[in-house]
C-alpha cells in the first residue's frame, strides 16, 4: 500500500533541497521571515511524498519516543 501527500519542498538559489514542510503555509511564512530578508532568492514547490507502511512505522517510532520524553518531563500531550 503506498499513497501520496503533497509536502511544500525549499529550494535554495543554487536549486538544492533547503527544507520540506506539510503545511504550505509554514513553508511560506518561514521563506518570507527567514530567507528573503537576507535577500536569498529560495524557491518554494509541491512535491507527492509516496508514503508507504515503513514509512508510517518510522514516523510512528519518532512520535512515540518524542511523547515518552514528553511524559518524563511532565509536559502535557500534544504541546
């Protein structure tokens, strides 16, 4: 099983792969803060993410160990 989602990548001038966000408007507002103040021509474009089941487990690991640090500290879930 494998689908896709639109993720927003950031290209620096030289067209290399800066950054890659879900939510395009992150994306946006970060080159809009960061890059173009400095007068760096970064470029934004969607792009589909094929995310498969391994892909899924990884992420689910990544989650799981940052909510357990979470719980350690006593910080609320999903803060």
């Amino acid at each position: 099983m494998t689908n896709e989602i639109t993720i927003y990548v950031m290209l620096t001038p030289l067209k290399t792969v800066a950054h890659a966000y879900v939510n395009e408007q992150e994306a946006k507002e970060e080159m809009l803060n960061t890059f173009l103040p400095l007068g760096e021509k970064y470029s934004l474009e969607p792009c589909a993410l094929k995310v498969d089941f391994e892909f899924i487990k990884r992420v689910y690991i990544l989650l799981s160990q940052e909510l357990e640090k979470r719980e350690k500290k006593g910080a609320p879930n999903g803060k």
